[in-house]
C-alpha cells in the first residue's frame, strides 16, 4: 500500500498532463490526472475513422502494445494521414503486433516510428533511418512522460468493454501505458470483447476517454510449438539444477522460457513475477507447482506488466484476481524485484563474449529489439534479499547458421546489454557456467566448457590471444 501512495504522490508532483476534462470539478482527482476516478462525462461512440480524426500534423501519438495493439485505429490513423496529407507524425510505442503500416516506406513523410522497445515489424524502418529507437531499461519508459521527454497528444489504446460501473480494463497491457494515458491531452480507446478484463493497475474509466470504437476481434497469438530438442535440454538443465521449490520466476517470451516452464511441473511452491509471462504458466499453475505462497509481496497472486500468448492463456487471466498487473516501473523496479524469494530471472540474448559481456539488442551495428527487462531482473535477482536469488541468460550454443553464440569478442559495434558484472550464470544445452566469482581467465573457462564442441578450439586460442594466459579453471 505504501509504495503505491509514493506512486500515486510521484504522478502528482511529477506529471502534469491531463487537463481537467469537466468545467467545475475542482478535487484532488482532476489534478492528480487519476484514470480510475469517474466523471461526469461520456465518451462518444464512433467508427474508428471518425475517432483517429483529432490527430494532427506534427502530433505525437502513443499506441499501447504486444497483445493490445489497437490494431484497427491504428490502419485508420494510416489512412487519415494519407487522405489528410499530414506531415510530422510521431508514434511512439513498445514492441506492437500487426503490419505497422506507419513504419513503410510510402508513409515516410507522413508517420514516422519511435520505439521504446523495438519489433520486428519497425526494424527495417529503424534500419533505413526512417524510424528511430531508445536505448531504455524497461522500468524506466515510463519517466518518459513523467519527466515530459515524451509528451502525446493523442494516445491510441486497446481495452476491454465498460463494466457496470463504467470501468474498463488495459488487459494484456499495462506496462508504460497507464503513464502514458496519464500525460496524453487526447484518449481514444479501441474497445474489444474479447480483451481480458485483468486487474491491479489496468483498470480505466471510460469517462476518461475522447473517443471510444468498438470491435470484435481476436488478440494477436504467439507460441503453440514445442521446444526444440536444443530448447529442451536447456530447460531441463536450468530446472533441474537453478530453479529450486519456493522461487519466484521472471522470464520473457520464447521457447527457451516455454521448455523451463514445462520442466517444472514437479515443484513446489513456486511464484511469478515477471514483466510478462506466456503459455507455460498456466499449465503450471493447473499441475499446482505455482501457488506463490513463499512470496513476501502480492503473496498469493501472480504478478505481471504485460502478457503476449494463446487463447488459453487469454482466456485464463480473465477476470481472475489470481492476476495482477501491474505498471512496469513498479514490476522492473530493482528494489521491488529483489525482495521477492529465491528470485530466478530467466533472459535470454544474442550473443555472450569471453569475459561475459552480454549482447541482446544488436546484431552488430545493426539494432534488432531493445533493452527491455533483461537488466531489471538480472540485478534485482542478483540484490536478492534472502541472498538466494538466481540471475540467468540462456541461449542456444550456436546461432541457425552454426556459428558460435559465444565469441571471443562482441561483433563490432554491438551493443552490451547486460554488463560482465552483472552475469552470474549462463546456460546453453552443453551446460551451466558459473561466472560470479570468477577472474578473467577462469570465465573463459566456463564459457568455453558450454560452448558448441567443435568451436572450442579456436575460442581456447582467441582466450589466450586476448588474455595472454590459457583459460583455466583455477
């Protein structure tokens, strides 16, 4: 309760943004911008043309991500500016679902994309320079708009439909969205059936919007595949040996999260907290492994920011208190995350050098996602409270082309994401290296040993050509 009255307090003196929206009301909540408080207001129900038609040249637009992509106001947005002739638009987003047809090259002089956590479906834009990217922890989005670095006119979201009492839900995704409403001078909501009501801080009143328009579509799916048998062995090797009963998981999106998860059904236990979580989850929580018991906070609950899966896990967080979701700045807050018992932060990257640098957002010079949660987890797990916290970067040991995931230094221009003081352990299905602890000879080491076999060789002479000394393991 305390850490969300100094949130509520930080939005106060920090924000700004919303005006208040019904002559007269003077109270706390009109200053305070508080998205879950009623007015006496009613938004019109229009088409999705009609809604996107207060965007402007030279506007700025947020749109709300993953699974809550508003995927029909934004193709409408598109269209708007086309027919509008606008010029100067910036969308500003995390990673989205769809076509992201402001991001092509026909809509340059119109749109252009800036993304706080890159997609695949902005990369070539961001790569022909007709988009940009940040460089941003996870928790830290949301200052964007505290601190007015990012300020939206308009913000395009994806809720479910108004309950009895008016309130509508962010569903799938809080994460940096409530900030971003918070500080937005225009609101316009896509209104879907079938996004999950979820609880926490996504609830919204729909007092609060300018526009609404209404849909009936299916959220975007991820996963359905198996594991791999690679996959699998990696799973099984962090299960068996890192995840313990009693500890509180973080992992992203992935078939690497999917096969540990699907290797735990034998705990006991375990909890969740995570900045999102998928599939797995729910067979787990169904075979009793999660019950998030030992948790000191939100014990009984799982805690999450945003979520991106199937149906089934569409279907299981809705309506269902066992859920929280939570605005990202608190579920990525160091400070939070490592209090939580046997914290296990489960990351993944591109590719991990000899001394433990960690590259998860390039490939090269080349940019190919962002930041995200990776440096949030890894050190909350490592701050760890009970001193048992548990920080892991898994990886296959070589990339689709064979080529090695461990290199004897980052390809030029890569980017580090996770420093080499920041790795405890890194996990590919050759084994565990344990780096915490260890010199620079003795990482190599490790790293080595978990390497693909028929690379080790040359990674033993590129160690001893940088370290001048022969890895070892003592």
């Amino acid at each position: 309760m305390a850490s969300m009255l100094a949130k509520n307090l930080r939005r106060v003196v920090v924000g700004g943004g919303r005006q208040p929206m019904v002559a007269g009301l003077n109270n706390y909540f009109t200053y305070a911008n508080e998205i879950s408080h009623p007015l006496n207001r009613k938004p019109p129900n229009v088409t999705p043309e009609e809604a996107v038609q207060c965007i402007q040249s030279g506007d700025t637009v947020f749109c709300s991500g993953a699974a809550a992509t508003p995927n029909a106001l934004i193709s409408a947005m598109v269209e708007h500016g086309k027919k509008s002739n606008l010029a100067d638009i910036t969308v500003c987003h995390m990673h989205t679902e769809g076509p992201a047809a402001y991001a092509l090259p026909e809509n340059e002089k119109h749109f252009r994309s800036n993304s706080f956590f890159m997609g695949g479906n902005v990369r070539k834009a961001v790569a022909e320079g007709r988009g940009d990217n940040f460089s941003i922890f996870l928790h830290e989005i949301p200052y964007l708009f505290y601190r007015k670095i990012v300020q939206p006119d308009v913000a395009l979201v994806h809720v479910s439909p108004p309950d009895r009492h008016g309130y509508c839900s962010l569903g799938t995704s809080v994460d940096c969205v409530r900030a971003a409403l918070l500080h937005s001078k225009k609101i316009v909501a896509q209104v879907n059936k079938q996004m999950p009501r979820t609880f926490g801080d996504a609830p919204i009143h729909m007092s609060h919007f300018d526009a609404m328009t209404e849909v009936d579509t299916p959220l975007p799916q991820h996963g359905g595949k198996g594991p791999s048998e690679v996959e699998a062995k990696i799973g099984k090797l962090i299960a068996e040996n890192l995840v313990h009963d009693g500890a509180t998981l973080q992992m992203g999106i992935g078939s690497i999260p999917d096969a540990v998860l699907s290797q735990l059904h034998n705990h006991k236990d375990l909890g969740i907290h995570s900045e999102m979580f998928a599939n797995g989850v729910v067979d787990l929580v169904k075979a009793g492994a999660v019950t998030n018991r030992m948790k000191t906070m939100h014990q009984g609950r799982i805690v999450g920011s945003f979520l991106i899966g199937n149906q089934a896990l569409y279907d299981f967080v809705n309506d269902n208190p066992f859920i929280e979701m939570y605005a990202i700045d608190y579920v990525n807050n160091t400070s939070v995350i490592k209090q939580q018992p046997r914290m296990t932060a489960i990351n993944s990257c591109i590719e991990v050098d000899l001394t433990g640098q960690v590259c998860s957002d390039s490939i090269g010079t080349r940019f190919f996602s962002g930041f995200g949660g990776q440096v949030d987890f890894i050190r909350g797990a490592a701050e760890g409270l009970d001193g048992k916290g548990v920080p892991i970067i898994a990886m296959p040991s070589v990339t689709n082309k064979g080529e090695s995931k461990i290199v004897p230094t980052l390809k030029t221009g890569a980017g580090v994401v996770t420093s080499r003081a920041h790795v405890h352990y890194v996990v590919t299905e050759h084994g565990i290296a344990s780096l915490f602890g260890k010199n620079m000879r003795q990482r190599a080491y490790e790293l080595i040993q978990i390497a693909e076999p028929k690379h080790r060789e040359a990674l033993e002479k590129a160690a001893f050509e940088r370290l001048k000394v022969m890895p070892s393991k003592c």
